[in-house]
C-alpha cells in the first residue's frame, strides 16, 4: 500500500471510530430518555451511525487496509463523564439532547477535517454525503434541544 492510500486508510479508521462513538453516544441517549419519540430518534441515529461505519470499513477493506472496529478512547471517556456528570444534574431530556448535540459537534469536526484530506473521488463522495447525515443529526438534534429548552 502506498503512503497515501496509508493515509486515506488512517482517515477512514478515524472516521469509523467516530461513527462508533456516534452509535454508541446516540444508545445511551435512548436509554436515558423516557420519551418514546426521543427515544426512537436515538434509536434510528445509533442504527445510522452503525451503518455509517460500516459502510466505511469495506472501503479501508477495499483499500487493503485494516478496518478499525471500536470506539476511540476520548468516546470512552466522554460517556463515562456523562454517566457519573447525570448522578448529580440528572437525565432531563434538555440535559441528554445537550450531549448529544456536543456528540455531533464532534463528528462534523471530524468529517470536515476529513475532507480536507486529499482522499479518492470515490471514498470523497462516501464520506461528504456521511458528512451531510452528520449535519442533518446535528441540526435536528439541535432544533429539538432548543424546543426542550423552552418548555
């Protein structure tokens, strides 16, 4: 494998640990919200980045790379910060759409830096139209934080 296929393999494995962080984050938000709407768009979201990640692993596949299949350590971290940060502020639906939307944040981070990358037309396409999925997550999630917000 060349150097930048090395690279475009080293930027599609970042990206799946970032849909892994996403399935995983968007889990907990459903099993923390008791709002059976909320709790399905979690659901769908987490089934979305699991997709997402697969969707990237057969392309490191393709590539001859090796796909990366967890979540990264700053994921890690973070979840375990929100579970004992809900002990003492609780799991207000307001308070797990905050985190979920900090959670997109950092995928559409992560994507856009991504895409900056110089990567194959092909594997480009994937991942700017993962990207708008990402955005669209973000921005529902966001709308829906501010509605919970104002209740």
């Amino acid at each position: 494998m060349t150097n930048s296929g090395k690279e475009v393999v080293k930027t599609l494995n970042e990206l799946i640990q970032t849909c892994k962080d996403g399935q995983e984050g968007f889990k907990a938000c459903a099993d923390d919200v008791k709002n059976p709407e909320l709790k399905a768009l979690f659901v769908k979201h987490a089934q979305e980045c699991g997709s997402a990640a697969g969707e990237l692993q057969a392309e490191v596949t393709a590539l001859g790379g090796s796909p990366e299949d967890s979540t990264s350590v700053a994921g890690d971290l973070h979840r375990r910060w929100v579970d004992v940060k809900s002990i003492f502020t609780g799991k207000s639906e307001e308070a797990v759409l905050n985190e979920a939307e900090r959670g997109e944040d950092v995928a559409i981070k992560a994507y856009k830096e991504a895409l900056a990358q110089p990567l194959p037309a092909n594997v480009y396409a994937i991942v700017e139209r993962q990207f708008h999925g990402v955005q669209r997550n973000h921005d529902q999630i966001k709308a829906l934080r501010n509605i919970a917000r104002a209740s």
